[in-house]
C-alpha cells in the first residue's frame, strides 16, 4: 500500500493505484523516502526553504527535483521561518506553474508541499493543473495535485473534484474520491454515495471509508466486503499487504459505525484473524464503537 502511482504505460493495468491515497495517506512520505534512496542520498542537511526554492528554480536537471523533494519534507517538520512570510506561498505557486515544462518530478513534489502547506493561495494553480489535463499529461502529476486539493480542504475545489470522481480513469477517479473524503457539504456526499457503486472495488472502497468516517451508514454494506478476508482473496492483483491494509483500514473505519453486522465481523477478526495487526485493530475497535445508530 505504500506505493505512488505506477508510468503512464502501466496506468491501466493497475486497479488499485491509489488506494493508499485514502487508506494509508502517509505512504506518499514512504514512497518519497524510496525514491531518495535509490537515486542517491544529497547533500541537504542545514538547507533552508527559500534555498531548495532557489534550487528549484536554478539547479541543474537532476538537482531541481530532489530539491522539490526536500523542500516537501522540510514544509511537512514545519521548522522553517520561511513558511510564515506571506510571499512565500506566492513564490512557491509560481514555481509549480513555471515547472510545466520541466522534469515531471519537480512539479509532483512541488504539488506535494502545496498541499502540506495547506493555503488555499494554490487553489487556482492546481484546479488549473486538473482542469485543462489531456492524454498526454502527467499522470502522476495530476494525482499529486488533486491529493494536494483534498489536503487543502477549500469547498472551491468540490466541483472540480466531483468531475474528476466520474472520470473515465479509474486512478483519477480513485484520487478524486479520495480528496473529496477531506471535504463537507451535499455535493461531497453525494459524488461519495454515487461512488460506492463504481466499477472499480477500491474507488466503492475509498468512498466507504470516507463516509464511514462522517458516521454514515450508507457506508456500512462496502465495509462488509472489505472486512471479509475471504472475499479479498478472490481480488487479482492485491497482495498480501494490500489486503492487510485494507482491512485494517475497513477496521478503524467501522468504529464509526453502529450495526450489528460490522459488530459480528469485528468480533470474528478479534478472535480469529490470520493477522495478528488485524486482530488487536478489531479488538480496539470494538472497544470504541457507538452504541446507538449513526446518522445518515
């Protein structure tokens, strides 16, 4: 589960391409780590933002994506001054926009430290990212920026966030369901129930977790399947680890919930589950669960 999304060439073959993005969201930070180590350590210590921002903007053609890198970092510790000047999300959206045309890299990770920012300033330059994509664009770029959205949490990103859940690209629409389980409102919850019969299992799943999460029952018939190890068996291509994390996923979300078959499911993990992770999830979580019904 702890994997970005695959090349464009393999897109399509891999169903369940950003299921982390909900499930498990800090696997993006794993993932990051990996891809540092296998091209090589830099020298970073003791660098400043507005130094990776320079970096970003002046270095050569391999140093100006490990500098986005790193600069994601740094935002996510929040120890740099740099953060609190107003200029600087200015500064770092127009370096987003100026990277179109550069290293793919640099503009995923520059998305990445937007949306660990949180200012609702790049808005507009993600909402264009998104918007105006074609064939040819960048596909884990696009996922980048809609996670970037949903970690912003501005309702202005909805509508185009409720396009993008209808999509005819399952990854897109995996990401777009994800980022709209970080917003409120009616359009939310509706693209969200809609999406728990999409034709693609962990897009259904995203959108349950999402409401569960929100107390909503209408999540309570996808929960099910995701907590029957025997039915994630039967899924091609989900590894052992996959499905581990999907039911412990499926776990937390269940203790948002009240009914009597998510109780019997959860009990039966508690006891007897292959997974000794998945077994103490569920024994927590029966501890936590509500007694009365939730809400629709």
């Amino acid at each position: 589960m702890s994997d970005l999304p695959e090349p464009e060439s393999e897109r399509q073959s891999t169903p369940f391409l950003v299921l982390q993005f909900f499930i498990f969201p800090m696997a993006i930070v794993a993932v990051c780590v990996a891809v540092f180590v296998v091209f090589g350590l830099i020298a970073a210590e003791g660098k400043s933002a507005r130094e990776y921002v320079n970096e970003v903007r002046s270095g050569g053609a391999n140093r100006r994506w490990q500098a986005a890198f790193e600069l994601s970092k740094l935002i996510q510790a929040r120890k740099d001054k740099a953060q609190d000047d107003p200029r600087f999300v200015d500064e770092l959206v127009r370096l987003f926009q100026d990277a179109e045309k550069d290293d793919p890299r640099v503009r995923r990770y520059l998305a990445l430290a937007l949306g660990r920012i949180g200012d609702a300033r790049a808005l507009p330059a993600l909402l264009e990212t998104v918007s105006r994509a074609g064939p040819d664009s960048d596909s884990e770029t696009l996922i980048y920026s809609i996670w970037a959205l949903g970690a912003i949490r501005d309702g202005a990103a909805i509508p185009e966030l409720v396009r993008l859940a209808a999509s005819d690209d399952a990854g897109l629409r995996k990401a777009a369901v994800h980022a709209l389980g970080s917003m409120g409102g009616d359009a939310a919850r509706a693209r969200l129930l809609e999406s728990l019969h999409d034709a693609a299992e962990d897009v259904r799943w995203n959108a349950a977790i999402a409401l569960a999460h929100r107390g909503d029952a209408a999540a309570m018939p996808v929960l099910r399947t995701m907590l029957d190890r025997s039915h994630l068996g039967t899924i091609a291509g989900l590894t052992p680890e996959q499905r581990e994390e999907a039911m412990l996923a499926a776990v937390s979300a269940a203790s948002s919930l009240s009914d009597p078959e998510l109780q019997s499911a959860l009990q039966q993990l508690s006891r007897a589950d292959a997974s000794l992770r998945v077994r103490e999830a569920a024994s927590a979580a029966l501890r936590t669960r509500p007694a009365t019904a939730p809400s629709r």
